[in-house]
C-alpha cells in the first residue's frame, strides 16, 4: 500500500515514494524511496522525525491500520515516458515528400480572397449620414490632455 507519494510541488508528481505491506501469516515490511531523509542532516527537517516515529511504530506494534478507503485507491499518477531522442535521431527519415508538381506562375497558389479589401458598402456608408442627419465631415484630431500625478517641479535654493 502506497502511504507515501511526492506530492504535486516536486518532481516526479504524484509518485509514490513510501510503501507499506503487512501479510497474513508473516511479518510487516516499510520501503522507502531514499533513507536520507532519515540521516542527520534531514532528520529535523519537514518533519522527517515524526515520518521515522510513524513508520518504527507501524513495524513495531499493531495500534496503527491503514485506512482500507485510501489503500485501495491512492492518489498517484501514471508515468509519463519521454522518448529516447537520441535514438530518434540515429533513424534518419527523410524530411520532404514527393508533391505536385509547382507551375511557373507560383503566384496563383495565394488565395487573395483572405485577404482583400472591399469597398462595395461604401456607398451605403456615405448614404447613411444623410439619413441620419448627420454632418460628413473629415475627423479632427482632439489634443489629448495629460495629468501629471506629481506636483510641479521647482528648483532648490
């Protein structure tokens, strides 16, 4: 039974690191992914004293069990291969493959109808100021006005 897993802020996610298995008719036994949480250096740290207490006093006595909900379903995700990219690149394929032929005027592969501007609603433009009642008339540009947040600067005497 997984009782130890990483975590979501370290790496690997999720994985389980600690692990618990007691038998029927034999003894109890505790694995662990590294003991130097337990070495002097760490032992003080993140509460390591407290996972020592926790998991002596599981081999050692029967007064702490499992929760059977959590055992059976731990909270660990599946691993996430990454390819060997060396190997990969030791298989050379070749990069292009065979295509049409390309005609003399390559300008007739763009589609310029993405792309155009149309000018045909332009008269329905102008002919709705009319009906609007509304002056055709060029914009003017209107001078923009700055605060300044800081009072003015006078010199020093």
């Amino acid at each position: 039974v997984a009782v130890l897993s990483s975590g979501s802020v370290s790496f690997p996610l999720n994985r389980p690191v600690g692990a618990f298995y007691s038998g029927k008719n034999c003894g109890k036994i505790a694995v662990l992914g590294s003991c130097h949480m337990f070495s002097d250096q760490y032992i003080d740290k993140e509460e390591n004293e407290k996972l020592w207490d926790v998991i002596f006093r599981w081999l050692t006595t029967s007064e702490i069990e499992l929760n059977a909900i959590d055992a059976e379903d731990p909270e660990v995700s599946d691993y996430h291969f990454i390819p060997d990219t060396s190997k990969l690149g030791d298989r050379v394929r070749v990069p292009l493959q065979e295509g049409d032929e390309i005609p003399r005027d390559f300008t007739s592969l763009f589609d310029m109808s993405l792309y155009h501007l149309d000018t045909s609603v332009l008269p329905d433009a102008i002919r709705a100021y009319s009906q609007l009642r509304v002056k055709h008339e060029p914009l003017q540009l209107i001078q923009p006005q700055f605060e300044t947040p800081l009072p003015p600067l006078a010199p020093a005497v």
